[in-house]
C-alpha cells in the first residue's frame, strides 16, 4: 500500500514542510498491487494516462542510453509517495508537478517522494531522467540485435528499460521520441510523427492511437528497411527488417494482408491504427505480440528446417495476439490463459483451414497430455507462480495448447455460431481495456443463453481436465510424477 495523509492534526501541522513530511515517513519499501504470479509488480494510487518516453542512443548497443521519461497520472488515492517500477538504469533526478523531489531505489522500485503530497483525483506529473542500459539483459526488456536495439518486455520486463506502472491491467497513450545516428533507422508501436535531423543524429517520433500495456512497447534502431504495404480496408501494414534481408522476405511479408483479413473474418475488425512485423537478427527463443509491431527472430523466416505451414501459423498466433492480449490485456497474469489460448487456437485453426493441419488431431493430442501439464503447472486459469529466477517460465503448455483446448471445449458446448459471436463480441466488448476469465465467462453465459459457470469452473480450474463434449472416447494420459518446484 501507499502512504496516505490522514494523520493526526498535531502531526501534520508540526509536518508543514516538504522536508519534515520526508523525513517522518517510514524507510521507503517495494510495493505491488498483489498479482497471483507478481506480486510486487505494478502499483496501487494511481491510474496512468500517458507515457513520454526520450532516448538518445550512442550508436553502439553495449553502452547505456540516456533518457527521459515523462508519465501523465491521476491519483486514485492520497500519495505522499509514489512507487515506480524500475530496475536497470541510474537515475539522475525526479520532478513531480514541476518541483524536484526525492528519491531511493527499494527492490525493483523507485519510492519517489513528492514536495507536496498529492490528494486523490489530483494531477501527477512524473519526470525521471535516468540511463536505460541494454548490457547484462539475459532477463529481457532491451534485446540486442547485430545492428542494433529492440524490446521485449513480457512479461515483467519494461522496467528494466524505462520507469513506469508496469503491469497490464493500467494501459496508457505512448509516445516515443529517439535521437539515434541518422544512418540509423528507428521504428515504434503507432504511427510516426515529426522527425527532425540536428548534424550526425535523427529524432524520430512515434504516438500510439490507442492505450498500451507497458510488457508490449517496442523501439528497434538499427540499419533497418521499413516496407510499406496496404491491408484490409486501406489499414497502413509498416514491416521492418534487416536491410540486407529485404528482397529475401519479401514471401513472407506480404502474406500479412490476407492473414489479417482472414483473422477478421473470425475476430472482427482490427483493433489498432497499424499493423507489421519487426524482423530481428537477434536469438531470443520466442516470437513477441509488440502493440502494432510484433517482434520475430530472423531465424523463423531464414532457416530452411521450418516448413512453410509452420512459419505461417507463427505469423498468425502473434496477430491474433493484437486482438487477444494487447487490445484486451490480462487484468492479472493468471488471466494469461486468455492470449495464449486464443492465439494457439487461431494459429491451429489457420493451419487446419489453409494447410491441412488437423485442428481435432491437435486438440486430441493436448486432450491426451492436458491432465499432465495441470499436475505440473497448474490449470490454465490458476498457473503456479514462475520458477525463481526464471520469470518467464509462466509460459508453459497449459497456457498454450493447454488453453486453446478450453476453447475447442467451449465452441463443442455452445455451438460454432455461438463461439463465433462470443469472439466478436468480446474483442469489441473489452477493446482498449483489460479482463478477467470472469468477465469472458459471464460473456459466454450471456451469449449461450445458460448459465456456464460450470463448465469454466471445471476447465479453468479443477486439477483435472473434464470430459470432452463431442468425444466421451477421448483420454488423457496418467501425469507424470513431478519434483519439487
């Protein structure tokens, strides 16, 4: 929790000043708004508005950025201090509504105390300048590429690169304004705006149109080609990749369109002002639904041992994302199950319609693993927390395959017409916030015309995985004993 002013009279008027008001608060501690998965992520008193966010690259990834990040909020309650998440990076100075104030690092926060407290519903205008260092960042946030810099974030991993709220569930307006060497080309989540050259450098500016979770903000610099192309309805479609590599992608990239189109067929329209893919000569082990501009390695679109049918479902998966993730977000990270089973299922329901890839063969086959992956990780709504020290390890089975699979269950108990309209409804219903598995169940209820607050009960929850609608001869395979976590 935040510190409030409801102190005794005689305290706060032997308080007046800001430095007496600093000095009778407790030692600054991290605090959080009490996730399942996170519980010291995110933070409680204030609701954000907007981020602005300014870097200067120095021309090379291994040294840090200078940078200043500027947050528009409102108080939810009384704050004589203010709790940012942020992990990496040195902090030069804080203002908070115009007037410096203190500051301390306590975990993976920084405690900012303001010279005069801030009442609820008042204005809250942070800037911190600080240093945003890619080096050392096995644990994401900044990804070194060969020729540059990208993010990525999810799940805990914005803090690492800029101060901020750092939890899906408060969704803010970003922009970002990067000063890199003009040879250099810089992309960003929206749509771009002014850019200025000053001698050797560029500033390239870029606004989102619609609110963001901190985990999907995306900056790449580096010596990049930006191909540009329409899509559905005129959308502006923007890709980045490497210079050298454009001509080679050029099979791949134009394929968005009509991935889109067929995804709105199924979703409803696209929720955002944009759409493209940032191809990265960088390793990371995972493919990354950035707001606008998702994030794949290289190695996917390059590396002959992936067929084409797969390749084409990856692509997918990380779109489906923009509707399932990123314009509805997770209100807490056990909701994850939301993203990822939506998108393993519009990813496997491409494959089955385009490639032949059979959509029940591959829900049988999770149906035959499922109660293993529950007895290992948890159902897919209550996860077991990540392995210490591997925060990422929440991305499991279960919230993949394992998911999808509670929606295969969930088109068999309503019917294709109902789960057709449920998928609209909700993409649209939830556009631009975050939700919770319960409101996609009271949904469904509403849609379905019955109650089906058990069925999610049983296939969100329960440590065993139901029986399947429509195939009582399914079974699943005895788990596999698991050690200690």
């Amino acid at each position: 929790m935040l510190f409030n002013s409801r102190r005794p009279r005689a305290v706060m008027l032997a308080a007046a000043s800001a430095a007496l008001v600093a000095a009778a608060l407790p030692a600054p501690v991290p605090l959080g708004i009490g996730d399942p998965l996170f519980p010291y992520l995110g933070n409680p008193g204030y609701d954000v508005l907007s981020y602005d966010i300014g870097l200067t690259y120095p021309g090379s990834n291994d040294k840090p950025l200078e940078a200043v990040t500027r947050i528009d909020a409102r108080a939810t309650a009384p704050l004589d201090r203010v709790n940012l998440d942020f992990a990496r990076g040195t902090v030069r100075s804080v203002e908070v509504n115009g007037a410096r104030a203190r500051f301390a690092t306590a975990g993976e926060d920084l405690v900012v105390t303001p010279a005069e407290a801030v009442p609820a519903g008042g204005r809250l205008r942070i800037t911190v300048r600080h240093t945003s260092d890619p080096r050392g960042a096995s644990d994401s946030g900044w990804v070194r590429t060969a020729d540059g810099l990208a993010m990525a974030n999810q799940a805990d991993a914005a803090h690492r690169v800029f101060p901020c709220n750092d939890h899906p569930s408060d969704k803010a307006f970003f922009t970002f304004r990067v000063t890199a060497p003009k040879k250099l080309t810089v992309v960003a989540n929206g749509l771009p705006g002014p850019r200025t050259t000053h001698g050797a450098d560029t500033t390239w500016t870029y606004r989102t149109r619609h609110p963001m979770a901190t985990e999907l903000a995306q900056v790449s610099i580096g010596d990049s080609s930006v191909i540009h192309r329409a899509g559905p309805h005129g959308l502006p479609v923007r890709d980045v990749v490497p210079a050298a590599d454009r001509q080679k992608l050029e099979p791949w990239l134009k394929k968005t369109p009509g991935q889109l189109a067929w995804l709105e067929s199924k979703a409803g329209p696209y929720p955002f002002e944009t759409y493209g893919v940032l191809i990265a000569d960088t390793d990371t082990g995972f493919e990354l639904e950035t707001q606008t501009l998702s994030l794949f390695e290289r190695s996917l679109f390059t590396r002959s041992s992936y067929p084409e049918w797969y390749v084409d479902s990856v692509m997918v998966h990380e779109l489906a994302h923009q509707w399932f993730g990123d314009s509805v977000s997770p209100h807490r990270w056990s909701d994850l199950w939301l993203n990822e089973g939506h998108a393993t299922w519009y990813e496997a329901l491409y494959a089955d319609e385009h490639d032949g890839k059979s959509l029940d063969e591959r829900m049988r086959d999770a149906y035959r693993d499922s109660d293993g992956w529950r007895a290992a990780d948890g159902p897919p709504a209550a996860p077991e927390p990540p392995v210490p020290g591997q925060k990422i390890s929440i991305f499991r089975p279960v919230v993949y395959d394992g998911s999808a699979l509670v929606l295969y269950a969930l088109r068999k108990e309503i019917g294709t017409a109902a789960f057709g309209t449920l998928e609209r409804t909700w993409a649209s219903t939830y556009r631009d916030r975050s939700a919770t598995s319960a409101d996609f169940a009271a949904l469904a209820s509403r849609i379905a015309g019955r109650d089906l607050s058990g069925f999610f009960r049983s296939w969100l929850y329960a440590k065993k995985t139901p029986p399947m609608p429509g195939h009582p001869d399914w079974r699943s395979a005895p788990p596999k004993p698991v050690g200690k976590r």
